[in-house]
DNA sequence: TCCATATTTCTAGAATACTCGAAATATTGA
DNA sequence: TCAATATTTCGAGTATTCTAGAAATATGGA
C-alpha cells in the first residue's frame, strides 16, 4: 500500500462517523447493510451518512451494490489488512513489532 | 485500545507531515531525533512542527526528553501494536484476518 | 550576566471538513 | 404514468484544522 492510500484509508477511519459505519458494515460482514439500516442504527441523517459512506468509499475502505431501491453497503475488510501491513512495514521497528 | 484512543491514533497518522514524522522518527528508532533536524529533514518550518509533534504526543504516538537544548522525540511503536490490535479486533472479520 | 541556539506559544488568517435542509435521481409497484 | 420509497447531490453555513510570522521560553557557554 502506498502512503497516499494509507493516508487516504487512516483519514477516513479518523473521522467518528465513519469509524462507527465501518465498524457497523464488518459487523454485518459479508452481506453488507442498506444506507438506510445504518443511517437508523446510528441515527443519522441519510444525507449526512451518504457524505461520510462516499468518504469511505473513495478510500476504498467500502463497496456498493445496488439491490432494488436499496444501495447496499460491504467493508472490503483486506483493505484493512494492507493498512495494518502498511503499518507494520512503516510503522513499526522490528523489536516492537509481533508481526 | 478504546474507540476514543483509537480515533487519536487514527486522526494523527492521518496527516501527511504527522505521518512523514512518525515514519522519520521509527526510522530513528529507539535513538529518536531532536525537533530541529525533523524539521530540517522534513523541510517544514519549526513552528509548524511543533504544532504537529504536539498532536503525536497527545495522541501518544511519541515521547519527548530533553537533551541540553534540544528536544529528542522518540517514536511509541507500541502504540502502533496496539492501534493494529483495535484495527484487528474491530474492523476485520475472522476470515478476512490473517492474524 | 549576556548572547546564541533550540524550541514552543501566541495569534490570526487560510484551507479543509462537516452538517443538514431542500431538491434531484433511481427504482418499484399499482 | 403516477405515487411512494431509498438514496444522493447541491449549496450554504458552521466548525475544525493547518500554517507561519512574531514573540516568548529554556538552556548552555563565554
């Protein structure tokens, strides 16, 4: 992972929100939520979410399907794992690191 | 790591000089460099440097010590283990982690 | 004590990000 | 085709973050 990515991925992590729909969207993993199911679940308004739900997208950290009316939400959880390599191989001294 | 510590850790490796400093200074690890030669380094003005070495510390990314009339700030890279440890616990799904 | 060096704090302006009402778009079913 | 539902886009106001000049603080050496 490049730092631009990592820094696109750490950004939109940062944000409250968005680290609550991303922690909501692996919870739901793999089948993903509705816009709609996660707007409710943590009270926000859909076009506040659908902000912060092309944030993430762009950062690559979420992919969408659309099902009928509903535009379902998936994490892409491996993009989690390149920021945890990035982490690990910038990040990280050898001593400190488990990995 | 809790959410809240989490989302420090997060929004402080989020910006590009934060990052290029904590990069720098795992680099430099566990020496740590003084505050004029990350500056230098970097080619970003002392003061703006403060600013953002003052984010890394309260976000508890770095510790500081002072040596004569330098400051040396040194990288926590236990800190980054247990910001991957949030990552892995929260935002991966079982089989989506290696780890 | 006085000066030079290293760094931080203060401050205000600039840039960026976030929020949400209102309007627009997309889809389904009648 | 029309109405209802689901979601996004637009736009403007608010809030937060970043930047860097100037001044302040801390240290060591002459």
């Amino acid at each position: 992972m490049e730092i631009s990515e990592a820094l696109e991925a750490l950004t939109s992590l940062s944000q409250e929100i968005r680290l609550r729909v991303f922690r909501l969207l692996v919870t739901a993993s793999p089948h993903g939520l509705p816009a709609g199911a996660i707007a409710e679940e943590l009270a926000v308004p859909a076009n506040t979410l659908s902000f912060h739900l092309n944030h993430l997208r762009h950062a690559g950290l979420v992919s969408v399907r659309r099902q009928g009316r509903m535009q379902i939400y998936t994490a892409r959880c491996d993009q989690v794992e390149f920021l945890k390599d990035f982490l690990t191989e910038n990040c990280c001294t050898k001593s400190s690191c488990a990995s």
